[in-house]
C-alpha cells in the first residue's frame, strides 16, 4: 500500500511539472487554448501596477473593479490636501482585491481602504480578472495562491504561463499602453479619465443576482485582513444608471449582505442624469465623476474619516 501511495505521489508530482514545463514552453504561441497571455487591454493597468509598486504612505486607497479606476480621480483629492491611489482593474473581484492588497499594502501603507463593491461583480468567477493580472505582474505566491482559488484551469495555466514568460523576459517591465485610445486617458495615481460619451438609456429585462459564495468568502477574508492591520474599511457601491439598477430584481439582497460585511455606502446622487452623466449603464463619464465626487467627499469620505480620527 506504501509503494502504491508513493508512486501515485510520484507520478502526480512528475506529471504537474511536466505540464507546467510545457505550458511555460507553449503557452505563448496559441497552441494550447487554455492558456491567455496578453499586455494592455485599455484599463492602464501595466502602468497602474507599475506606479503602485513606487507609491507609498497614501491617505486612501481605492480599490475595486472599472467602477473604481473610473471614479475616484486623484486630482480631485489632492485639491483636498489628501494623497491616494487607485488601485481598480477591469472586472476585479474579491478574490483579485485581496491578492492585490497583500501584495502592494506594505507600501502603500494606507490610513483608510475605500473599497468599491458592484452587484454584478459579486457574481463573477473571477476568471478573466485572474489571469488579466497574473499577465501584468511577476511571479510571486499572491498571484499563485489567488489563481488557484479561482479554481478554474485558465486561471491555472495562464497563471504559470505568465510567471515564466515575465521572469525570463523584459516585456513587461518596458511595456507602454498605446496612447492612441484618446476616449481614455491614464492619470497619475491610477485613475483613467473618460473623454465625453453619453449613454442613450434603454429598458433592461429584469434579472436575479446570483451572488458568488467564493467571492463573499474572500471578501470576508479582505475585512479581517484590514482589521488586523488597524485599516478602517468603507465598502462603497458606485451609480448605476437607474435603469440598470431598477433591472435586480433582488438589489435588496446585496445591500443586505454588503452591510453585514461592514461599514457600506451605497452612493446615490438624485443630481446624476442617465443620458447626461454615464457613458454606458454601469460607467459615469467625466462630468458625471466631477458631480460624484464633490458628493462623494462632502458627505461620505470626510465625515467618515472624521469619525476614524483619521484627520
């Protein structure tokens, strides 16, 4: 019985590498179709990474999804004495939040998280976040550990793709976002600013949100986290068109389990116009961003932070 255990042992063990050698060997070239490997994609995030990796001691980190990287700009903050940084990436769930956290919050070393949740997003795998960031980052045991707890094969391979290619290759580290998209421009300190766009709004059929119980656990995990290391957390949910959010049937259901993670804010502002102020259902444009975060500040940041003694 000894024997039969450890050969299975063996075999398990040869067979992983010899996988993930070929995978590192020919995920490159298309062949295998479960791996995905590709730099910028339009959300910045080569140079968000890079910049976070030299940012450090900021008065507020913003993380989360598009929601987040398309919100908060940092110029808007710095006119009110406070240095952040966002740290958002396309379609980015818990699971990819807490990864980024331990990786960049020893630098960061933020006084408050604002961390942007989205009923959608808690209903996503992660799958196409995972292996988006495991693309733009080194290899390290964050990346791996949270590609394995997206559970998904691509995420896996791609994963192990990508620690190969970015430690024997300087492509990533000299890699340059196309400037040519002139509809959004990357600001220092992670924001992207949409240029223009409106949203000519239209009826949404009604759906039922099907919350990820992977993706509560993880962010259950990013709270206790914070709180050990003494970081006050807000949970915020960024506008929505109406006509998007009047579509969950069960909306109710998220703030209820949004406000048991924490401290949750979902923002609503009667001022931001559907037609005027977004550029799709889910994403304001800059006016829209220039209106949110006068709200925004005024009456949920400050007053919070007053309360956290953290001015």
């Amino acid at each position: 019985m000894k024997r039969f255990v450890y050969n299975v042992l063996l075999f398990s063990l040869l067979a992983t590498c010899v996988v993930a050698l070929l995978t590192a060997l020919l995920g490159g070239n298309g062949r295998l179709r479960n791996v995905k490997y590709h730099l910028g994609v339009g959300d910045y995030s080569a140079w968000r990474l890079r910049e976070a990796g030299k940012t450090h001691d900021v008065d507020v980190l913003f993380i989360g999804s598009s929601h987040a990287y398309r919100t908060f700009d940092p110029r808007f903050y710095a006119e009110k004495g406070l240095s952040v940084f966002n740290l958002g990436s396309s379609n980015q769930t818990p699971l990819q939040t807490e990864m980024l956290l331990r990786t960049y919050l020893d630098n960061l070393n933020p006084r408050l998280v604002v961390m942007e949740v989205h009923p959608d997003v808690m209903c996503l795998d992660g799958v196409e976040s995972s292996i988006f960031l495991a693309n733009h980052m080194g290899p390290s045991f964050e990346v791996a550990r949270m590609a394995f707890a997206v559970g998904n094969v691509k995420s896996v391979l791609s994963m192990v793709y990508s620690a190969s290619h970015n430690s024997f290759s300087s492509e990533l580290s000299h890699f340059e976002e196309s400037t040519a998209d002139t509809a959004n421009i990357y600001i220092s300190g992670g924001y992207v600013e949409r240029v223009g766009g409106t949203y000519s709004p239209c009826p949404h059929p009604t759906s039922t949100l099907d919350f990820s119980a992977r993706q509560m656990r993880s962010l259950r995990a990013i709270v206790r986290l914070l709180k050990r290391r003494g970081v006050p957390c807000l949970l915020v949910e960024v506008p929505d068109t109406k006509v998007l959010r009047e579509s969950y049937e069960n909306y109710d259901q998220f703030v209820t389990q949004m406000e048991k993670m924490g401290d949750f804010r979902p923002l609503r502002l009667d001022a931001l116009d559907d037609s005027l102020h977004f550029y799709n259902d889910n994403h304001l444009n800059q006016a829209g961003v220039d209106l949110l975060e006068v709200y925004f500040y005024d009456s949920v940041l400050y007053p919070y932070m007053q309360e956290k003694q953290i001015r």
